[in-house]
C-alpha cells in the first residue's frame, strides 16, 4: 500500500475542480494507493511522465484534457506526495 499525502494548498484547489475531474482524482488516488505510481504508466489514459526544468524529479499525470496532477515519489518509500493540480493554459504567446 501507498501513502498519498497532499500539499495543503490542494485541499482547497479540489473545491475549485469540475465533478468529473474530481473522480478521475479519486480513481487516480485508488490506483496509486493499491498498485502505486508504475501502475499509472500502464493505463494510457492517464498519460503519466516525468517532468523536466524546474519540475525535475516530479512526474505529471492527465485527469483530462487540460488538468494535470503534478507529484513525486518520496524517498522511494511508499509514500506519494501531491503537488499541485493545475489546468494548462494551452494558448500561443
């Protein structure tokens, strides 16, 4: 079993969220919580990777088509930290 911990400004970013990203939230904790974080590279929906630049050593996980879960593994213990849920602004500048 893993250890999902979320950052405190999380709690108040998932008030803000849509319902459906909300579930698909809770069903990426349930997949990270029993199988953990190798398991979300094996279902495509969720298109998981790892971050580069300022974001090295965190990994981004897709809850649709525009919001991104952003956390790191601690310590390579079974403990998950959650960044931040954040909605990409996908227009040119």
């Amino acid at each position: 079993m893993w250890e999902i911990f979320e950052h405190r400004r999380v709690s108040r970013q998932l008030s803000r969220l849509p319902i459906d990203i909300l579930k698909r939230y809770e069903k990426w904790k349930d997949v990270v919580g029993i199988s953990g974080p190798a398991a979300l590279r094996l279902i495509r929906g969720f298109h998981d990777e790892t971050l580069r630049g300022e974001w090295r050593g965190h990994r981004s996980s897709r809850l649709g088509l525009q919001y991104r879960v952003i956390y790191r593994i601690v310590d390579r213990r079974c403990e998950v930290l959650v960044i931040d849920i954040t909605a990409h602004d996908y227009r040119r500048k």
